[in-house]
C-alpha cells in the first residue's frame, strides 16, 4: 500500500510541477492574469496538501520505527535471558 501511496505522491507532484511549468511557459499569457493567479494558487494549495500528505507518511513510518526497536529490544532482552540460562544450565553440567 505504501508503495501505491508513494507513486501517487510522485505523480501528484510531476503533474503538479508540469502544470507549474506549461503555466511559466505560455509567454502570451499576462502573469497578472485572474486565470493564472487562480492556477498558481491551487497549485499551491495542492502542493500544500502534498506537503501534509508526506508529513503524516514520515510521522506514521517514525512511529512504526520505535515500535520496530521497542520489539527489538525485548527480543534483545529475551535473548540476554536465554544466554544467562544456558550458562547457567552448562555450568551446573560442568560441576558434575
């Protein structure tokens, strides 16, 4: 899902920039223009919304991160314990 989500991101800000781009590009038409005005500014409220879009994937993938390393560390934890054990249990075996 997050690889459909990532192209979508991509291809919003493609289009978004070739819209930016054919707008710069008309040379006839006046940059004062209420029709051009109109453009950049939902231009930028699109990238706006983008920008939010990608704050909230970069927040959610951090919180995925620390819950990835808390369950690291238990394992970490549970693998210092078994270590501990099987030292002791070897050295029991040893003292026969």
């Amino acid at each position: 899902m997050s690889g459909k989500k990532s192209q979508l991101i991509a291809w919003t800000g493609f289009s978004l920039l070739l819209s930016v781009f054919i707008t710069f590009s008309l040379s006839s038409v006046n940059a004062h223009s209420s029709g051009v005005e109109s453009d950049l500014k939902s231009t930028r409220d699109a990238l706006l919304r983008q920008r939010a879009d990608i704050e909230e994937a970069i927040d959610k993938k951090a919180g995925q991160v620390a819950s990835l390393q808390s369950e690291m560390d238990r394992l970490r934890a549970y693998l210092r314990d078994t270590d501990h054990a099987l030292s002791s249990v070897d050295a029991a075996l040893r003292g026969r």
